[in-house]
C-alpha cells in the first residue's frame, strides 16, 4: 500500500486515476476546489480522503504535506482552459504554477522522501510549432499565459527534482477525453460538447471547417501511462508525450460518434477559433519505449465513452 496525494483527484483526469489507485489498495488524499471536479466523481470509499481546498492554500499543503508523508503526488489541480487564463492570467498563474512550486518548496524544505511527483503539463506548450507530429524535443513555443505556466512548471519540476535530489516527472497531455470529463463550459473538450449535444439533440457549435486535427487519447490509455511513469522507480526528470501517436480530423470523429450513438448531429458552423491549432498530434515513441500499450482506438473509446452517458 502506497500513500498518494492527487490535486484535482475530483477532476475528469483525477478521479479516473483515484480509481486505480484505489482498485490496487492505495490510500488516496484527493485535494480539489471542485470548480470543473464534482464530489461524485469520487467513490465513497475508506481508502480516499477528500479535501476541498484549493492548492493556493499554502498553510492547508504545507501541513497536509508534513502530516501524510506521501509516497507518490500527482499534480493535475489546474485552470485546464487556455481561453480562461487569456481572461485571467495572474489568477491562473497562481494555480498553474505558483501552488505546484510551492508543493516543491514544501518538499525540498523538510526533506520529504517521496517517491515520484508528477506534473501534468500540456501539448499547448508546442504553440503554433507546425513540425508533426511532435516529439518531446521539439522546439516550444508557448503562446498564452496557461501554456507559459504549464512550460515554466514542467521546467521547475524537472529541474528542482535534479537540483533536490527529488524524482520527478512531467506528462504533456494532448487531447483526453472520456467519462467524466466536464462538459460544462463552454472551452471544455470538444468530445464532452459533442456528447451533450447527441445526447440533448442541442446543437453543436464547429469552429472553422472541421478540417483541423487532433491527437484524441482515451482516459484509461492516459491512467495507465501515469501509472507507469511514477511506478517505474528509475525513470525520473524526463518529460513525455501522452496521446494516442494518431490523429483525426472533427469532421471524422463526428462521423465515427455518429455512428455509434445512431443520432445525426447537428451543427452550426462559427469562425474558426481565435489562436486555435490546425493540427496537433503526438510521436509517442518515448512513452511507448518505457512500456506504454495504448488499447483504446477512437472508435472502441468513443463507444465506452458513450456507453458511460447512458448511465
Ligand atoms: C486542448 C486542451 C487545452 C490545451 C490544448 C493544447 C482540452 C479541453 N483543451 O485544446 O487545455 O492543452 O489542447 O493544444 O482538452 N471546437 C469546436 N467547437 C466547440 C469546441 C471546440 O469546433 O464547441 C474545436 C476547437 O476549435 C478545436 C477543437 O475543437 O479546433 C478541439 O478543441 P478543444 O477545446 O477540445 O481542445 P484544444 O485542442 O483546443
């Protein structure tokens, strides 16, 4: 058994990892705001302890820190929206990087022996980079202040773990999607807002010509990727790639999704997004060399995903 701190454990991301943690007998402390996260993400299980508190909470960390002596944290409280930190960039700045260096302070102060810290960072990072797909040493190119923080932070991870002596990692998610994820905003991921227009028969908004791509990676490929770069003991200050090494266009996932649920969606099409990416996907060699299997297909994630709506 294993202690585990998971910020934004309520979270879509989160609380699919909280499950497996706890499936493999890991006592879990979950720390969420529940501004997207949702309580009942979470199991009622005495092997998760939850706290609503926000990570900028500096005396509530530090002493959740000193009193749990985690084995293993997984950093994924974030304002995960790129058009929100556009809007309020000092206040995400706060919670995209500063809490995460502050966790890091933490540790570094009190000597805390943890086994691996993860930071959960984003392909926004490659910006208007049009090389593809891209690999992990790729030039950045970081355009707005979410995907500077998300840089900035993955940085300090990498290299406070190698000044501190403390293991670390980061992951650069591209597009996650599946159960749980929250479809209530309207910059939350396009698969939740196509599911809720199927599922509702609402409209469904499509920027630009649907033409743009974009490397989709279903939940249970990217849990299992988190898992076995904090389980393998030996890999530390690397940073990887976590899709699906494919890429689709929207017009093509609305097709597949089409399909599977048998409703016609209906679309109204809007002006391409202001600084959206055309196409992004990932090389994923990095990831697979440590042992990463992907099992999920668009078509076999989409199904579960859908699967999963109807409950
Ligand atoms: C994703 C991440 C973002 C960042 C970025 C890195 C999500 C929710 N966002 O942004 O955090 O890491 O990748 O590159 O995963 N679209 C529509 N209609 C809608 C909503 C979206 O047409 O109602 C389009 C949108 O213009 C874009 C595509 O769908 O071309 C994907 O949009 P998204 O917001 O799901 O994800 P993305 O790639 O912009």
């Amino acid at each position: 058994m294993s202690k585990v701190l998971v910020t934004g454990g309520a979270g879509f991301i989160g609380s699919n990892l909280v499950d497996k943690l706890v499936a493999a007998g890991d006592q879990v402390t979950v720390v969420d705001d529940l501004s997207m996260g949702l309580i009942t993400n979470l199991s009622k299980n005495r092997q998760v302890s939850f706290y609503q508190k926000s990570i900028t909470n500096h005396d509530f960390m530090k002493k959740l820190l000193l009193q749990e002596n985690f084995d293993y944290i997984y950093l994924l409280a974030a304002v995960a929206s790129v058009a929100d930190s556009i809007a309020r960039p000092y206040e995400t700045h706060q919670i995209n990087q500063e809490a995460n260096i502050y966790i890091l302070e933490v540790i570094r102060k009190y000597h805390l022996r943890i086994k691996k810290l993860l930071f959960s960072s984003s392909a926004a990072i490659y910006g208007s980079n049009p090389e593809l797909p891209k690999n992990e040493n790729s030039t950045v190119d970081p355009l707005t202040p979410y995907a500077i923080d998300k840089f900035s932070t993955e940085r300090f991870v990498i290299d406070f773990g190698k000044l501190y002596g403390i293991p670390t990692v980061a992951v650069r998610f591209f597009n996650v999607y599946g159960p749980r994820q929250n479809p209530k905003s309207p910059y939350s991921g396009v698969l939740s807002l196509i599911s809720q227009a199927i599922l509702h028969h609402s409209a469904f908004t499509l920027f630009g010509s649907g033409e743009q791509t974009r490397d989709f990676v279903f939940i249970e490929d990217v849990v299992q990727a988190l898992l076995l770069l904090t389980k393998k003991s030996d890999l530390k200050y690397e940073v990887f790639n976590v899709g699906s090494g494919k890429h689709v266009s929207l017009l093509q996932v609305i097709k597949v999704y089409e399909k599977i649920s048998g409703f016609k969606l209906k679309t109204n099409i809007r002006d391409e997004r202001q600084g959206d990416i055309k196409h992004s996907y990932a090389d994923i060699t990095k990831l697979l060399a440590v042992g990463y299997k992907p099992k999920y297909s668009i078509s076999s994630g989409l199904k579960l995903y859908w699967e999963s709506l109807q409950n």
